[in-house]
C-alpha cells in the first residue's frame, strides 16, 4: 500500500526543503516516541515527507543588495507599483534597526515575498505541487506550511485553483488534498499588510474546506498559540456564521486551536514547538500516518502527553511581554513587534 505523502512549506530567516522535512520528521518522531507502544516506529518509514523550499530565491536578493550595497528601499523604489507609504515605512524601519540580520533575514523575507519576489516564489512551489500530483500513485496527499509558508501556501494554492500560475492549473477535485494543515497562519496578516493590495482574501478562497468542488481540501487543520506575535492581529481564524464555510460542515471539516501551553523551544512560534504540544501531536500522527500503524488507546494517549514537559512560569513570562504589544497594523510595527519578540525569547532561554 503506498505511503501517505506530506508536502511541507517553511517559515521565515534561513531554511531549505531539506532542512524543513527534517524539522517535520524529528518533531513527528520526538512526539511519536513518547507512546511505548510505538517507540521503534520511525515517522519517515511510514510518511513520505517532502519538503518545499523558496528562501533560495530570497538570499540571492540578499546577496545582490550587498553586493550593490543597496538599501531594501532603494531595491524597492525600482518598482513603481509599490505603495509610496509602504516605502516610507521601510525607509524608516532601515533607520530605526539598521543593519540588523533580523532585518536581513527574517523581516526581509516577508518584504521580498510581498513585493518583488511573490509571483516567483509561487511559481516555484505551484511547480512542486503539481509535480507531486503528478507522481501519485493512489497515496493519500496533505500539505503544511508554516510561519510565511502558510500565506505563501495559501496564496499559491489561491491562484493555482482558479486561474493557474504560468500553466500549472490544479482541479478541486482531481488535486483536493486529504488535509491542509496551518500552522501559525499568517495567510490574514500578509494579505491586509500587502503594499500592492494583491487579492488573495483567505476568507473568500478555494483553499477551504469541502465535500464539492467549492475547497482544495477535504480537512482543514489551523493552529495558532496565544502568546504569538505573528498571529496576535489580522488572525485568519473564520467563525461559524456561515460567512466561509456553510455552518452545516464547519465542525466537521474546519479544525481550528489556539494552543496556550509552552513547551522546551520556549518559542510559540516555532514549528516543532506546535509538532510537540500534545493536542496538535495526536491529531497529526492520527491523520497523517496509515490507520493500522499509529492506533493508541485512551490510556496511552493520556500516558504519552504527561511526559510533555509544559513550562507555566516561563508561560506567564512571556505573556506579560506580550501584553506590551498593543497592535500591529503596518509592516513597520509587525517587524519591530516580531524582532523584540525573538530577542525576548532569547533571553529568557539563557536564564534558566
């Protein structure tokens, strides 16, 4: 029987498709070890992982502005379509962080995906995509993305269902996914932050949920933690009105969580730390391994989460910094937000 097959996306500052498969299968195999029962069952074995890359298209920017000795704003003035306020904000975000590699790594992935880089980065991973379909064999399919891979995700997925990208046009039938799966979705944030005003509405999209041909997934898995700046404002997060999905299949198809506990990574945002929290892990090893292979009774479901070590005081640490975020409404204050944040979190891992 052909193995199920899961596409990964990664999030923002250095990453590779190898480096985000192997972040998937080491998080799947730390959480799955943690059931006796299924100690020597490897993730990998049973999964096929497949990672998406994109930031190499991001660090040839990087290295051609260096090269130029350019600013990010004056790469960014060479487009005349790009909203003049918009460039006032980075030319002041150049002013307040400077050189910072927060800057030039993290921050600067969301401006180039935002701006100059978006369409290419959505062409490499709809090429992906379709290359997988195309590979099928029967195996049921999911897809991941997280951090800015959710909107890259989606916004791919977005054009890829309608009219297509460059020739690679997907069916919400032929190509509808098993299970999408959200993490730390940031699809809302880009969207309404975008300096181009590019349509790509997560709440009006065939990247939902469905028994037609109205959604490209059969399941929808959105994750978000309450103490994460990324998701503290313009969260995608649809309520139950009937206004995205017909009130009749939300419950059934749309599975949404807020997480509120922290784990070792001490980072809400992070993809190994949502991997790890108990809820999400019983739910992705239940829907993504083969059914006869990952089958837990109650008890060690129970069993395998109370080895999870959730760290309350640090918790309550970080949700008092967060406090001190009182919104995030440009591209400005979502970095500055973002860049305190991490080096918050930093700072706490060293004190313990």
């Amino acid at each position: 029987m052909p193995k199920p097959k899961l596409l990964v996306l990664h999030g923002m500052g250095a990453h590779s498709a190898e480096q985000i498969k192997q972040t998937v299968i080491d998080a799947a195999n730390s959480a799955l070890h943690r059931y006796k029962r299924f100690e020597s069952v490897q993730f990998e074995n049973e999964v096929s992982v497949v990672g998406i890359g994109y930031d190499d298209i991001f660090d040839q920017e990087r290295k051609r502005l260096v090269k130029n000795n350019q600013t990010v704003s004056d790469y960014l003035k060479t487009n005349k379509k790009i909203d003049k306020g918009f460039l006032s904000k980075i030319v002041k975000l150049e002013s307040d962080i400077g050189a910072d590699s927060f800057l030039n790594t993290h921050a600067l992935d969301v401006i180039f995906y935002l701006t100059l880089k978006g369409e290419e980065v959505r062409l490499r991973v709809v090429k992906e995509i379709a290359d997988a379909w195309a590979n099928r064999r029967n195996e049921d399919m999911h897809i991941m993305g997280h951090s800015l891979g959710t909107a890259v995700l989606h916004d791919t997925m977005y054009k890829a269902y309608t009219g297509g990208i460059d020739g690679h046009k997907l069916n919400c039938v032929t190509h509808k996914f098993n299970s999408l799966w959200m993490i730390a979705n940031v699809s809302n944030l880009t969207y309404e932050l975008s300096p181009f005003g590019i349509k790509f509405d997560p709440f009006k999209s065939k990247v939902r949920p469905s028994f037609a041909d109205d959604g490209c997934v059969e399941e929808f898995y959105n994750f978000w933690h309450t103490l994460d700046p990324f998701t503290l404002f313009h969260r995608f997060a649809p309520k139950n009105d009937g206004s995205w999905l017909p009130e009749s299949i939300y419950d059934e198809l749309y599975k949404p969580k807020e997480i509120s506990t922290i784990g070792g990574s001490l980072n809400p945002h992070d993809l190994t730390e949502f991997i790890s929290n108990p809820y999400v892990s019983y739910r992705f090893l239940k829907r993504i391994m083969p059914a006869d292979v990952f089958d837990p009774t109650l008890e060690e479901v129970n069993k395998a989460d109370a080895k999870h070590k959730n760290l309350d005081s640090e918790y309550k640490k970080i949700a008092k910094h967060i406090k001190g975020i009182k919104k995030i409404d440009d591209i400005e204050a979502f970095v500055i937000a973002v860049k305190e944040f991490e080096e918050y979190v930093e700072k706490l891992k060293g004190s313990l």
